[in-house]
C-alpha cells in the first residue's frame, strides 16, 4: 500500500474507486502469482520519490494562482525513471502515483530500459491561453529541475500535453543547466530531435495488438466493427490506422459526446471536422448523435476505451457487447468491471500492453538521440511493430501457460522482470 504520509495528503470520498489501491490489487495478484517474495513485493508497492511542488502562474489578466504539479517516480531498477506529463482538471496525487506504476510495469513488459514515473497538473488546459500554460510548464519544469535529467527521468507526453509542451521543458531545463539538452524529454518536436512516427505511436501500438488480436480469432481487421471512446492524439491516431487497415469505426465519441454511423465513419474527413471543431465530432454529418455512456455498450468486435480511467465499471459492464476490449487509456476498466469481464470470456487486452507504443517509440527517440543518428519513419515503425507483436506473443504464451487472463499475464511478465533485477541488484546498503 501506498505510504500512509502520502494518503494523508489526499483523504478518499466516498464511492471514489482510489486509483493507486487499483494499481497495487493488480500487482498483489501478479505477486501471488509469480509467489514474489514479501519483501520484494513491499519494495515494489511503494513509489520511489514523490514530489509535489507549488506553480504560481500569473494570468493573463494579472491575477495569481497557485496550481500543485506532481512528479512520482515509481521504480528505476532497470533503468531512468520514464513517463508523461498529463494536465487534466482530475489529476491526483494518488492517479499520478498509480499511473507511474504503471509505467514501471510497462515498460519491463515491452522489455525496454526504463523505470516507472508519471507527472500531472490539475488543471483544464482549455481554460488557459498558450502563453499562460507556457509559464506553467517552464516553471513546473524549473521547480523539479534537480528531480529529472536524461539518465535520470525523462518526462515525455500524457493526455492534455503534446509536442510544444514538451519543447518548452526542453528549452526551460537547456536554459538552466546551460547547454542544449534533447535527451530531457521525448515526444518532442522533430526539429529539436524528436521521431519521426512518435505522434501516431500509441495509437499505431493499439492498432497493431487490435490486429494481432483479431487473428488469433480468425478475424481480419478488415471489415471488423469498432467503437472508440476518445479521440484525443491516442484514439484519434488509432481510429485513423484502423480505418486505413480497413476497418469500420462505427463510433467515435470525445467529453462532449459522440457518433455512430453503421456503415462506418470516414475517419480522415472526421479529423478535419474536430480539428474545426475544439476536438469536438458532435455535429458530424451522416451520422447519428451517441452519447459517450451508449458508446461503451454498442455491438461491436472491438470496444477501444481511449479517454480517461474507470470508464467501465460494475454499472455499466454488463451492458457492454463487444466480443474485445483494448485498453487505449490507463484504467479504463475497473477491478470488479474487469472480473465480470474475464468471467465473460471477454478479450481485455490490458493497458501496459495496448498503449505501450508510445513510450516504445519514446524509446527508439531516446536511442536515436544517444547515437546522433535519425531513422526514417519506416524504420521507427518496424521497430515498433517488432516490439509490440513480440509483447503480444508473449503476454499470449503467458497466458496460455498459466491458464490467467491477459492482464495477469501482463502483470507478471512486467512485475517477474522488474523483480528478478531488483534481487540481482540486491538492496543497497
Ligand atoms: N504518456 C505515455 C504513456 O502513458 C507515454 C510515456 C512516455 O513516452 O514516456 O505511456
């Protein structure tokens, strides 16, 4: 369990499903699994450093506000602490930590260097102009400046943050120590050494586990039925590849409400009409208003849940219908929702492995950044593919060998891995 200090900080309410508890009941379960050792599994249970700062931004209009930044570094035995920056008005202390544990498992289970970590500020990016969330970020980047670095934690994208975010953490922490430093972040521009391909990576990743698992069904994804619950950088980027493979996306739906269309939707002219739209599909000729609750129980072959977590929970997930869940958010599926599931016989691909393309091609940035040396986006596409199938086949392998459901399956290859380094290492002193 999370340190009882850092509970404190934030009291649950009632009927709050506590994120982290969520996190460690999925690593119990792993634990027991892999029969981990109890002192191991303590380790493992708590986050490395926790940081809370204080962003005081003035506003546009002179005014000042004082916003709390989190930073929870979850684990680094393999390797720097990674993760996203998300700037969400419901982030917490306690979301951030669960999620930087996520990443922690993720990470081992693509079988890439890093550790776990996660950042976020509460804060509705929609309600600030760009040279307001420009201050914010410099000045969060500055206050954990002595907390990241590019052997020690590399911030990159989450939900609310993109490319220009990241360019400006760059520049604040290039500025500071006095010399430019690329390898701080990733997800960033490409003229400032970002990857080519790192923008469409996680929804390229959902689109190739979406596909992988449709095979081991017999089924193409040409022709399969999807709905996709977001249409952010991750759902949109899904729905676009789905749509190009073949696929009929037949439900979209974003915070202010959804379509449906039978036939499918024609991505690529969707995209233009939320990019004229504040991100917004509701409107969208030729289809049929869906709101975002109806969404999650259409009938469909693969229900892509990329918003935000706990969508799917004991109220809803008997209504839901589609034969396959791929968890493009974190969480989206609670802990009971997700056991009703299983007994279902309902495909949950599970979180540390559907949306894991994006810190792999943070990844490949990251290498590509050490050796000076810029691939094209065919190749960053390769390797990703290369890594993500070979993540499927074995959670797959896994699963099959246990006879435990994919996420289990996940859970012990990401926690087994993170485990057998940290008895290697052995605890210091
Ligand atoms: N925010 C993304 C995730 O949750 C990417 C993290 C990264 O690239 O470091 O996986």
């Amino acid at each position: 369990m999370l340190s009882s200090s850092l509970l404190q900080l934030e009291p649950p309410t009632p009927a709050y499903i506590c994120p982290y508890e969520q996190a460690c009941s999925y690593l119990e379960e792993a634990a027991k699994e892999l029969k981990l050792d109890q002192g191991i599994l303590e380790v493992l249970s708590h986050p490395r450093k926790v940081v809370t700062v204080s962003i005081p931004v003035k506003r546009d209009n002179s005014e000042v506000q004082v916003l709390a930044g989190h930073r929870v570094q979850h684990c680094d035995i393999l390797g720097p602490y990674k993760g996203g920056i998300r700037y969400h008005p419901a982030v917490t202390l306690r979301e951030v930590s669960a999620l930087a544990m996520l990443m922690t498992w993720k990470c081992a289970l693509l079988g890439i260097p890093y550790g776990g970590a996660k950042g976020g500020i509460a804060l509705d990016p929609k309600r600030y102009s760009v040279g307001e969330l420009e201050r914010i970020t410099r000045r969060y980047t500055s206050e954990l400046i002595k907390d990241i670095g590019p052997a020690v934690d590399i911030p990159a994208p989450d939900m609310g943050t993109s490319a220009r975010e990241m360019a400006w953490m760059m520049d604040t922490y290039s500025v500071n120590v006095g010399h430019a430093v690329p390898g701080i972040v990733t997800g960033k521009p490409i003229s400032i050494g970002g990857s080519r391909g790192r923008e469409m990576a996680t929804g390229r990743g959902v689109m190739l586990i979406v596909r992988e698992a449709l095979a081991d069904t017999a089924q193409s994804l040409v022709g399969a039925r999807i709905a996709i619950q977001g249409f952010g950088n991750v759902g949109s980027a899904a729905a676009l590849l789905l749509h190009q493979a073949g696929a009929k996306v037949i439900a979209v739906s974003t915070g202010s409400g959804g379509i449906f269309c039978e036939d499918g939707l024609d991505i690529p002219v969707l995209k233009a009409y939320a990019a004229q739209n504040r991100k917004s599909v509701v409107g969208f000729l030729q289809a049929t208003p869906i709101s975002n609750a109806d969404l999650l129980t259409l009938p469909c072959d693969v229900l892509i849940p990329a918003a935000l977590e706990n969508q799917i929970t004991e109220d809803n997930v008997n209504q839901v219908q589609a034969k396959i869940i791929a968890e493009a958010a974190n969480g989206p599926v609670t802990l009971l929702a997700n056991q009703i599931l299983e007994a279902k016989g309902i495909t949950v691909l599970p979180d540390i492995l559907a949306n894991a393309g994006g810190v792999v091609v943070s990844y490949l940035e990251w290498v590509q950044g050490l050796s000076y040396v810029f691939w094209d986006e065919e190749r960053v596409n390769k390797e990703l593919e290369y890594l993500m199938v070979q993540a499927y086949r074995q959670v797959i392998q896994q699963s099959k060998i246990h006879q435990i459901s994919l996420r289990l399956a996940a859970y012990t290859l990401g926690v087994g891995r993170v485990a057998q380094a940290l008895s290697d290492r052995g605890l210091y002193p």
